[in-house]
C-alpha cells in the first residue's frame, strides 16, 4: 500500500503538526497492487487516549493526479477493534481545512459515524457532503473547535455516554475512552473528546447509563480546548458556557455502593493508584465468598479508593448518612497483624467531599482504623454532613497511610439514614388513609396501630407477621405462603384460586374430602385424571451471581433498571423466567433444564403441570405458570399491549382461573354424611411432594448484620436477601482521588469538626 504521509491522531501537549507547501502526486495511477492508497493516512496504532486531537495544519498542500477519493483516508483508524485484540477505535476526527486543499472550499473533513459532530453546526449538518472514499463527510465554511471531557475512569461507567443539548435544543451523544496503553488494571482518567462550533451560547451536559437513564460517573474533573479554528471569525466553542446538569437525586442514590460487598466476584466500582494492585480473594468475611486484597505496598500513597455518585450528595446537605465495613490487615509477605489505631500499620480511612475541580470542600472523616490478627474489624461511623453541598462535585473513599502492609476489604457501605430526603425507619402509628398504588417490597417490621380503612389496591409481596384479629371480608385471589397456625372454623365460600404450597400446622376441624387421583398408579389413573410428568422444562439462571429478586419490584422503572429484570403484565420478572428452549439457549445469562414437577403422579386434570409449561421464580411461597404461546390481552385487563407484552420476549404471563368442574368427591368422615354436601373444591389434597422453588433462598434477619447496610430496619421474619444488580465485569482498578497527577497532592486534609462524626471501631488491640 503507498501512503504519502501518516499521522497520529493525538499531537503531545500544544504541539501541531504542519504541512507546508507539499505536492502529491499520482496517487490515482498507483496500481494493481496499491489501489487503496492514499496521499495522507491517519494512523490507528499507538492512538494513547483514543480522541482526535492531531490540530494538524495545512499551509500550500497540492495535489496532481490525485482525485479526492485518494487524498485522505480515516476509515482504519476508526473502525480498529479496541483492546486487547489492537488499539481502535479512535473517535472525534475533526480535520481542519482552511485553504479547501482537499475540496476547493474551506472548511472541516469528520469521520462519517460521529454524528455529534454535524449535529450542532449552524444549518444542522445539512450542507455537509459524504466525500468519495475515505469514510469522511465534508462539512463547508464549519467552524468547530476541539475539546477533551476528562471523567471517572472505572470500567462500570463504561458504557456511560455524555448527552449534549444547545440553545436550540438540538441533541446528541458522545461515548468514552481510556487509554490504549493501559492495562485493565488502572487506568488515570477517561476521555470524552468534543469538537463543537460557537454559535450557541451555551452547551448542557450531562450523562446517561447504558439504560439512558439519568446517571453521573462518578467524578467529571474538566475540560480543555485545543486551538480556535482559523478560518473562522464568529465566536468559539470556548466562549460558549458549559452548565453541567448533574441529576437530581433518585433510587439510585439508595445503592450508592453497588459492589461493597465484592460478591460480584470483581472489583467493579473501586480503584486505586498505579500501584498496588487490587486483586479478588476467597472466603470474604464471616462466610462470604470474596473480598478484596491489595498486592504488596511500598507507599502510604498506594490507595484503594470508591467514587460515590455526587449528584446525590448536593441534596443531603446537613443530613446524616452511615458509612460501615470491614477491614483487616497482613504483611507484604501475607502475615496477619495486628494494628493499634494510629499505629504505624494502621489504615488511615478518609471520606471527602470536593468540587468538580476538586477543591477540597470537607473532609468529614479522617480515623486510623485498628485492626486485630486474623479477624475482621467492623468499623462504623454515622456522619452529618455540611450544610451547603451544591458545588459538590467529586464524593468518596479513601484507604492509605500504613507503608508496607496489604489491607483486606470487605462489606462496605454508606447509607443516607437522617433528613428530609432519607427514608423513614419508624413504622407510622395511624395508617394512610388512601391506597397504596402498589404494595410494599418488604415486610414491615410491625404492623400499623389500627386498622386500614380501605385495603391495598394489589395483593402483597409478603404475608403479614402477625395473624389478622378478623378476617377478610373478600376471598384471596393468592393463598398465602406460609401455612397458618390455626385452621379456619368455617369452609371458604369459595376456593382460592391456587393451591396452598404448604398445609395447615393443625387439623381442620372440618374434615377434608378424597381426590379421587391421590396416590393412584400411572396405569390406574382415569379419564377424570391425568398423569403429571416426573420432570418439566424450565429456564434457570445459569449461574448464582445472574439470580436477583425481581419480584421485589412493583412499579415498572425500578424494575427496568435492574439489568437482570423485564416488566410484563404490570409485574417484574426475572429475564430467563418464561423463556422457551431456543430463546432461553440465546439468553446471556439464562440455560434450559429439566426440574422437578410439584404435581408429579396422578392428578385431577385442572391442576397438572404440562411438560411444555415454564414455572417462573417469584417469591419463595409462589409458583406461577408462564404460558410461552398466548400472546393475547383479556378485554378487562387494564394497560396497554406495550404493557403487557414483553419487547425482548413477547410472552404474557398470567395466573390460571381453575374453571368449575362436576368432579366427584366423597368425605372420608362418617360424622359428615347427613350433611349438606360442601361446593366442589378445585384443588387437590397436598401431596407428599415439596413444593417446587424457585427463587433465591431466604436467610435469617440475624444474618442481616454482616451484609451491607441499608435504610430499612431488619425484618422480623426471614426475608429473601436478593443478590447484587449489577453484572459479573472485568476487573479494573483505576482512578486516584485528587485531579493532580501526583498522588501526594492528597498529602494534606482538612481537620474533620469533633461534631460532625462519631465514629466507633470494635477492632482495636487491648
């Protein structure tokens, strides 16, 4: 291939690279063997931070025999696969053309699949021409400047992207970049690379997560500009002003620490400096599976850091938040030591709080931690917080100090506990006096002082902890699903619409009626019975890490948020939950198999599971049917098809009315033969098979104490701990806490006020 000349795209610091009266010549008539070739070529190795910043200038460039299609080439610059295969993809390639060298009219040459970059010129992109060859658009008379955004570098915002809005409300998005040259364990900073013009007199930024739902990545440090564009004479984008839209806070300021606990087998969300690295190990502490190690520490500036999400914090000013963990010290050799607070191998913890440009604003906690040998120290403090927060632009964590000793992470947390914006932890004494749109996702810790006046609109998550002192008035559309201690002292009206999983703790004192089909041989069962099959389908996750609780989940954008989790039919479900085979072997994290039938054996015929149908995970106590096939809506249902089908599965998922059937039943009590004969039951007798379950299984509220902290009290009964929502990721350890490119910068912090914290740790030496 014949290249006349290649460039970088990135020129070091302010330098600029000039062509200054160069001729190109015949780069039509290459031949054969050189029929790709082209007079200048941008080059996609060595691309360090991935954006275009080259600022090349051209000054007397000719070309003879050299049509447009052969002048310049970006095409394998930017479509380069990213590491670790090679170094691509470079993005933002905004060539200036002031002469009109390439095209005998001066403006800027940039890369066809980068529409931010026509999206905000004066005419919106309209003039701009697809040039022969070269995988560039021809923008005339443009006038854009470049710019480089540098943000958090953690791999969980990687595919974060940054939303741009003019005056005129024009949009458009940017992705990030790392440097090429890095490896995955740190990276210093990512880069969002911006080529803007100047008419609008102010840009919005702002970002979205990989769901476009409003999010923040962790910390945006700054922006710099390259060089004004030259031939242009109207303002510049760096006279334009910058609003940065940080959101306003929401449910994710609930899980401000997403992988505290490192049960995701990664250290997505933390980082550290360059060295040491930060690396997984097992058991975690008091029985967990994993936690996390730094490698060996040769400074007290070998940090490990979290970055919390500071949008949240600018509403908090003034209110308390609880920040919690373990911790635990070793060697560099990996021997367990123990540390007396303020020791020399203690670990110093810091929590700050600073502005965008990382001006220190507090620094709320300043401790050394003790840690004892071999155990796990919990440390605990509860902190209020400064008053005024509006400017906060960078929230976290840091772990330093203690030269030549390994820290041990595990179960870390902060939880907004005290203030207009936290939730509540007492139960309210008189209830609301309307209904609740939808019902609670947990179980309260006590009921309410007196009775509701009307009941909840859907039936509840979970069964209440104390026995009603009189019952419904209405039937159940759910049994419940826990047995009950006392039996009832009446038959039901009418049967529930499902079976119980479990039966009464005591006798009934009515006695129950034969099921013709309990206990009944294949060969003997009837034409008013069917056989169950031993084993049907189902679609499990494939491994523990992929299962959540998506049950948990009432109103359609919690559940939306939850990578694992789709909304259908006004109820969240798990993404493997209903799938067919073929669907179900596609699915990422989803693999068919064969499960035990709860109505295996002989049954009555409404109540037998086919071997086709998908039983999906719900709350311990409930198993429900998803049928893959009926795509339809009944006329009385409520919402919209879009509602109510699944965009990635197209399924509907539905309870089974069990319709009446003259089935013959006969008591088994001779007391009860005169008697009026009750209404046929549609359920069986409990067989002797456990029920089928599904879902993750519970663990006692005790447990409670060692797994990361939330705002809700621990319930009094067992609850489902649902396991953590974000994904299995690779591992990354990247950013340092100040903006500095010298860690030592952090050498100096603010005196933290006797009042503003108080903070206990259990783990120091006598």
């Amino acid at each position: 291939e014949r290249v006349g000349i290649t460039f970088n795209p990135n020129a070091p610091g302010d330098q600029q690279i000039v062509l200054n009266r160069v001729s190109f010549h015949n780069f039509d008539d290459a031949g054969p063997k050189c029929s790709d070739a082209h007079a200048l070529f941008v080059e996609s190795e060595q691309v360090r931070e991935g954006i275009y910043n080259g600022q090349v200038k051209f000054s007397g460039v000719t070309f003879t025999n050299t049509s447009e299609e052969h002048r310049v080439d970006v095409c394998r610059s930017m479509n380069t696969p990213p590491p670790p295969k090679e170094e691509g993809p470079v993005t933002n390639i905004a060539i200036e053309d002031h002469e009109g060298a390439f095209t005998g009219v001066p403006g800027f040459l940039v890369q066809e699949n980068d529409s931010a970059l026509r999206t905000f010129l004066p005419d919106g992109g309209d003039s701009c021409r697809l040039m022969a060859g070269g995988c560039l658009y021809f923008c005339p008379d443009a006038c854009l400047q470049l710019a480089t955004v540098v943000i958090n570098p953690n791999v969980k915002y990687a595919k974060y992207r940054m939303s741009i809005t003019d005056d005129s409300g024009n949009v458009d998005y940017k992705i990030r970049q790392v440097h090429k040259e890095w490896n995955d364990n740190f990276n210093e900073n990512a880069f969002i690379g911006v080529a803007l013009p100047g008419h609008s007199s102010t840009y919005r930024m702002s970002f979205v997560d990989e769901h476009d739902n409003p999010a923040w990545p962790g910390f945006v440090k700054s922006i710099s500009y390259g060089r004004r564009p030259m031939n242009c004479a109207t303002p510049h984008f760096q006279d334009s002003a910058i609003i940065w839209d940080y959101p306003a806070p929401g449910v994710r300021c609930n899980s401000l620490m997403n992988n505290g606990d490192f049960e995701l087998g990664s250290i997505l969300g933390w980082q550290g400096s360059k060295t040491p690295k930060l690396e997984m190990m097992q058991p975690g502490a008091d029985g967990s599976q994993w936690a996390l190690q730094t490698g060996e520490r040769n400074s007290k500036w070998a940090t490990v850091r979290y970055f919390f999400d500071p949008s949240c914090f600018r509403s908090w000013g003034g209110e308390v938040v609880r920040l919690s963990g373990k911790i635990r010290t070793r060697t560099n050799k990996g021997d367990d030591v123990t540390c007396v607070s303020g020791s020399q191998c203690a670990p110093k913890l810091n929590f700050q709080l600073k502005t965008q440009s990382a001006s220190l604003i507090a620094s709320v906690v300043e401790t050394s931690i003790g840690t004892v040998a071999g155990e796990w120290t919990h440390f605990e403090t509860e902190v209020t917080l400064p008053a005024n927060l509006q400017e906060v632009g960078q929230a976290g964590i840091m772990f330093w100090d203690a030269s030549k000793y390994r820290f041990l992470l595990d179960d870390w947390n902060i939880v907004h506990i005290k203030g207009e914006n936290a939730p509540s932890e007492q139960p309210t004494e008189v209830p609301s006096g309307a209904l609740s749109s939808s019902p609670s996702a947990k179980m309260s810790v006590s009921p309410t002082v007196s009775l509701s006046s009307s009941p909840s609109g859907t039936p509840t998550t979970f069964p209440s902890a104390k026995h009603s002192g009189a019952p419904s008035s209405a039937t159940s559309d759910v049994p419940s699903g826990s047995s009950s201690a006392v039996p009832s002292g009446a038959p039901s009206s009418s049967p529930s619409a499902e079976m119980s999983p479990s039966p009464t703790d005591l006798l009934s004192s009515v006695p129950s009626l034969k099921d013709l089909c309990a206990n009944l041989k294949k060969n003997q069962c009837n034409t008013k019975c069917v056989w169950g099959p031993k084993k049907v389908k189902a679609c499990l996750v494939k491994k523990k890490i992929f299962e959540h609780d998506c049950a948990q989940y009432t109103e359609k954008s919690l559940c939306k948020e939850e990578k694992y989790c789709k909304f259908v039919d006004r109820r969240c479900f798990h993404k493997c939950d209903g799938l067919a085979k073929k669907k179900c072997r596609k699915a990422q994290h989803c693999k068919p198999a064969k499960i035990a039938n709860p109505c295996f054996g002989c049954q009555l015929e409404q109540h037998v599971v086919q071997a086709d149908d998908f039983p999906v995970r719900r709350a311990p106590h409930e198993v429900i049917v998803v049928d893959t096939v009926d795509l339809t809506m009944d006329e009385e249902e409520e919402g919209s098809a879009e509602e109510a089908v699944d965009e990635e599965d197209g399924f509907r998922d539905h309870r089974r009315p069990l319709p009446p059937s003259p089935i013959e039943l006969t008591s088994d009590s001779s007391d009860a033969s005169d008697a009026e004969p009750p209404p046929p039951r549609e359920s069986p007798s409990p067989t002797n098979e456990p029920p089928i379950e599904l879902a993750s299984s519970s663990s006692n509220a005790s447990d409670s104490s060692d797994s990361s902290i939330t705002s809700f009290p621990p319930p009094t009964e067992p609850s489902i701990r649902p396991p953590p929502s974000a994904g299995l990721l690779k591992e990354s350890s990247e950013e340092p806490w100040s903006s500095s490119s010298s860690d030592s910068s952090d050498s100096s912090f603010s005196s933290a006020s006797p009042s503003s914290s108080s903070s206990r740790s259990t783990g120091d030496a006598p």
